[in-house]
C-alpha cells in the first residue's frame, strides 16, 4: 500500500520543482521513483535520514532556510481524519515540517487506510517542544489543565529527547481529552511552547492508500 500511496505522490511531481520531504518509508519509495525517472528536482527536509537517502540518489538537497518557497511538500502521519487534522508525533521534528507545510503550495499526507479515522484517537501523544528556559512553566501549566504530561526520554541515553534546535520535547497523553483541537490551541497559546505535532488547517489533500486502490482526500481554500 506505502508502495502505491507513493506512486501516486509521484504522479504529482514535475521537472525542476522544489519538494519537502517528510521521513519514513513512504517517503523512501517516493525517492526511489524520483531517482529512477531521472527528474531534476530539488529537495528540502527536516529528516537526516530522508536526506541522506535523498544524497545517495543523486537528488540535491538544499538547506530549508535557503528556500523561500515549496511548489509540494510530502510527509507521512500517525494519523489523519477526513477534514485533513493529522497527528505527527513521533520523529519530534514536527515544528520544522509544519514550517516546510507552510512553504509548500500544496501540503500533502501519504497514509495507509490504517491511519484514517472518523476522528483522531491520539494512540499516540500530542507532542510539544518547549524551550528549555519555559520547561517547568508548561509543564506545571499542562498539570493545572488536568493533562498528564512527561518528557519524552531517550532510550539509549540519560536525559530527555532535545530537538535539533535545543528544544525539550514533552508528551501529552490525548486520549481522553473531550476537544482536542481547542486544547491544542490553549498549549500553543502557553509561553515557551514552539508548536505541537497536531496538525490543524495544515494540509490541502491527504493520499490514502487502500487495498483496492487509492483514495485522494482534499480540503479545499487553505489560506496560505
């Protein structure tokens, strides 16, 4: 399915275009499609490793801060509803792929039919990075808003899991909050807060792949 969800990213992509990538295997097969149609495109990425793939396939890589704007950007989600909210959590380094989102002209999600939900469950935690001076402050603010919260932890190291720009990333437990979305904007409102992994009026199409085939997802009027 990740296969076909990238063949049809693919699809979207044309000669001498500036693309964001996001990480994960999605985005592997899309490179490999690139490498292999020979286009001469340019890409942008907050991930190391969709970088150095991206190198060995002979695909330049530019820095993000050189890049005033994004023709498409493709990224990955733990998982996304039909009005396009999606929760990207895991690789911590969702404050530079929001930035990459809102570069790009058109923001897309490449997904399995496993991450569509009639609404987000939050398996996994809404993730935020704090700077570290406002660490304690938003923590003991999540505490007063009856959220249970904790940094994340590194498994191979003592300390906390800091994001490449110095920040503490902290985890929320969602599971049980009743509004979501307006809990996510009352975290972004707090001091210190960098931005969370929710992903709200964000995305412009979401690729979804089934087992029958395809189904493309758009939202339209995203005001850039």
């Amino acid at each position: 399915m990740k296969r076909k969800c990238a063949e049809a990213a693919f699809g979207m992509i044309r000669e001498g275009m500036t693309i964001g990538l996001g990480g994960g295997e999605t985005i592997r097969y899309l490179i490999e499609f690139i490498h292999m149609s020979d286009l001469r495109v340019q890409v942008v990425t907050p991930s190391t490793q969709t970088a150095l793939l991206a190198a060995r396939h002979e695909i330049e890589v530019v820095p993000t801060w050189l890049c005033p704007r994004v023709d498409v950007a493709f990224n990955g989600c733990n998982e996304i509803d039909p009005d396009l909210n999606c929760l990207k959590s895991l690789g911590a380094i969702h404050t530079q792929e929001k930035i990459i989102a809102a570069m790009a002209d058109t923001f897309v999600i490449l997904a399995d039919e496993t991450k569509l939900r009639q609404q987000l469950v939050f398996d996994h935690p809404l993730t935020i990075e704090v700077m570290k001076e406002a660490f304690s402050y938003v923590l003991g603010q999540l505490f007063e808003m009856g959220l249970h919260a904790a940094a994340r932890q590194p498994q191979e190291k003592d300390g906390f899991v800091i994001t490449d720009q110095g920040n503490i990333v902290i985890d929320v437990d969602f599971s049980n909050v009743a509004d979501p979305i307006e809990t996510n904007r009352q975290i972004l409102g707090l001091c210190g807060v960098v931005d969370t992994s929710l992903f709200t009026g964000v995305v412009d199409k979401a690729i979804v792949a089934t087992k029958d085939g395809v189904q493309v997802l758009e939202k339209p009027n995203r005001a850039k």
